[in-house]
C-alpha cells in the first residue's frame, strides 16, 4: 500500500488487525480485519450480488451509464435546448422524468455507501493517494484524469463498463462481453508495459 | 410467479432494491481491495491475480445461479436483459477501458468505491469520467455510426458457437477454475479470514 495517511483504527479493529490468527468474535475477525477479504470470498459476494440483480432487476450491474445520466441531468437543468437537441442527451432527459430516477443511478449511489462502509469497518477510511513510489502525487493525478476521460468514453463506446459488460455480459454469455473482457485485459498488460515505471 | 421481478415493483421498491443491489456491490468491492489503484494495477504486472479471481468467481457463480435457475424454471432467461452484441465498438471501447484502467488505475466501478474511502486519485478519475461521457455525448455525431457497427442482436456464446449452453457455462466455468490453479501456483499461497493455506502456510500474507 503506498497510501500516504494510516487512519487510526477503533480499539475493536486494532484488536482483531494484531494478527490474523488471533481468536475474537466472530464478526470481528470477518469485518473488522483490516487484511482484504480472500479474492474467492468477495467474488462468491459479488456474484451472489450480481444474480439478485438479474433474478429481481432483470438486468445485470452496472456503473458508468450513471455518469452519463448524471451530465443529462445537469445538462437538462442548464441547458435543456441543447439536450433535448441532442440524439445523445435526448434520449436520457426525454420523457417527462429525470434521468435520475434509474436502476444505475440509484445502484451507484449505494455501492458509494456500500464501499465506505466496508472500508469503516476495516479502518481503511483516510485521505489517501494510491500511486507507484516513483511519481509525484501531480503525475498520479494527471494519470487519474487522462484515465478517467478515455474510460468514460470507451465506456459508452462499449455501452458499459467491467460491470456491465465483462460481470453482467459475461455471467449472460453475451458474445460481444467476451471481446470486450480480451479487450481490456490485452490494452491493459500491454499499457501495463509502457508504465512500468509509473507502477512500480 | 417466475423471475425477474422488476414489473411487479412499484418505482420506490424498485429504487430501494437498486441501492441496497449496489450496497453489496460496493461492499464485496472495497472487501476485495479493489478500492486501491495500486493492487488493481498489479493484476498487469502479476503482483497480484485478485482482479482475475474476484471477476471470474462472481461471474461463474452468476453465470451457474442463473443456469440453474432458468433449468428448474424459476427465471425466465427470455426476459433478462443480455447487452446486445455490436462487434466493433465493443472492441475499440474495450481497448479504451483497458488504457483507461493502466493509465487512471481504475474502473468506473472501483474508483466509486475507492473514492469513497477517501483516495483522491479516485475522485479525479471520476471527474474524468464524467469529462469523458460529456465529450462523449458532445461528440456523439462523430460516434454514432461507429457505435452501431458489427451489429450481431442480443447474441450469447451458446448461439454464436452453436454449442450446447450447459456445455459453454461448463467450459467458462474450466477456463476459470484453470486461471485460478494458474494463479495459485504463481502466489503459493491463499487466506481464508485469517488462516493461510496452501504452499507456505502459516507463513504471513503479503496482501492486505
């Protein structure tokens, strides 16, 4: 971790962070280590979320469109001419109701709440910049910002994201997901190569 | 009454379910460390197979829940939405998620959660995404057609392959379980809340 503040934990999670070993109460040694949860556990969780989704939504999970409904939103509200203009923009603010009121929205709004809660627990909550040791924190951001832009337009390119399309896609076996998961992984070992230096 | 339910909610429950849905997602998210660029980023560099492990458990543990699910009868497979499959955008959007993921050190996703717990690489990525989709939609004239192109419908593998779909889940779910032996014997080692099993158990774990 190179984060550069440690939060300080409560009394409960310093007790059950001494060592992974040490007994303690059952809910103490699940939620309140500050270890990572073993990959197979958050997986079975995530996957386990993932099929309520599609057994009470219909539709699998999801994250970037929220982002787009987000710009409709505001676009609406100061420029509503332009989006409903827009063959974009016009689909989201048409209709008579926010583009708010979604599934996406509302679902990242809740794994916003979902993830500070874990990171409570686990007394990982601080103001914190993850980056390689190598770089400034003004590279780091740069990255985060140049990152950010081309993901949020490849996103809808793809018309979503590794939640929507690699989870949600690849648990349905749509066939498009699966060229859409190779893509990711080959851009991102083969971008992994040229910002070696950025890593690690 | 078969699944999916979603017609039968009124427009507050089915709100309320979609936060409490992304609750847990957020939840297994920040569980699995994903709210670090850093162990994200690993994955490329195999440092770390988490981002692997975690993608392939759930998606199987889906894929299977959702396979037996329709085969006993109970969710009705017909009414699930499936993203349709447009060949070459997804392509190109896929390669540009994959640079924004090594470049940003996040997903949309992940950032959420990581910015939730306080790492400002992540607020910044987000403000990239929304930079992102606003280009996006400004500049949709010039994507539009490129968006629609490689056009297959809603088209799973089981179609597409013309394989049996028992078969093809059966074969993800041998693709994965060979990524994860794969991935174990490149760390040696796991953790299950606080016990290391494995090659060099007992010894401390590197993660966390």
């Amino acid at each position: 971790m190179s984060g550069t503040s440690i939060p300080t934990p409560s009394p409960a999670g310093e007790a059950a962070m001494r060592s992974p070993d040490q007994p303690g109460t059952w809910f103490q040694r699940v939620f309140r280590q500050k270890e990572y949860w073993p990959p197979y556990a958050a997986g079975f969780g995530l996957g386990l979320t993932l099929l309520a989704a599609f057994v009470l939504m219909g539709e699998g999970l999801g994250a970037s469109s929220a982002f787009s409904r987000g710009v409709a939103a505001l676009l609406g509200a100061v420029a509503p001419e332009h989006a409903a203009a827009s063959d974009f923009w016009s689909r989201y603010v048409g209709g008579g109701q926010s583009p708010l009121i979604n599934f996406m929205v509302f679902e990242v709004a809740g794994l916003a709440v979902g993830g500070f809660v874990s990171g409570w627990l686990a007394g990982r909550l601080g103001i914190a910049v993850d980056k390689g040791p190598g770089i400034a924190k003004g590279t780091r951001y740069g990255m985060a910002l140049t990152g950010g832009i081309i993901t949020g337009i490849g996103a809808r390119l793809a018309r979503g994201c590794t939640s929507g399309q690699a989870l949600s896609g690849g648990a349905s076996l749509a066939a498009g997901s699966f060229v859409f998961m190779l893509a990711v992984f080959g851009a991102g070992f083969v971008g992994a190569f040229f910002l070696r230096r950025k890593w690690l | 009454m078969s699944a999916p339910y979603f017609e039968s909610f009124s427009l507050p429950v089915y709100l309320t379910l979609a936060a409490l849905i992304g609750f847990f997602f957020g939840f297994f998210l920040e569980r699995a460390g994903f709210s670090s660029a850093k162990k994200l980023t690993d994955q490329f560099y195999f440092r770390d197979w988490a981002v692997f492990k975690v993608m392939f458990t759930a998606i199987i543990t889906a894929m299977m829940g959702m396979a037996y699910l329709s085969l006993a009868g109970w969710l009705d497979m017909s009414e699930v939405f499936i993203p349709p499959t447009y060949l070459w955008p997804q392509l190109v959007g896929g390669l540009m998620v994959g640079a924004g993921f090594i470049v940003g050190g996040y997903c949309p996703g992940t950032s959420v959660a990581a910015a939730a717990i306080g790492k400002l690489d992540a607020v910044v990525f987000l403000v990239g995404i929304v930079i992102g989709s606003f280009l996006f939609g400004e500049g949709f004239g010039l994507f539009e057609e490129f968006s629609m192109s490689g056009s297959l419908g809603t088209l799973t593998l089981p179609v597409w392959l013309d394989i049996n779909t028992g078969v093809v889940v059966l074969g993800v779910v041998l693709i994965a379980l060979g990524g994860f032996w794969a991935a174990e014997n490149s760390e040696g080692r796991w953790n299950l809340f606080g016990k290391t099993y494995g090659r060099g158990a007992g010894v401390k774990s590197h993660e966390g």
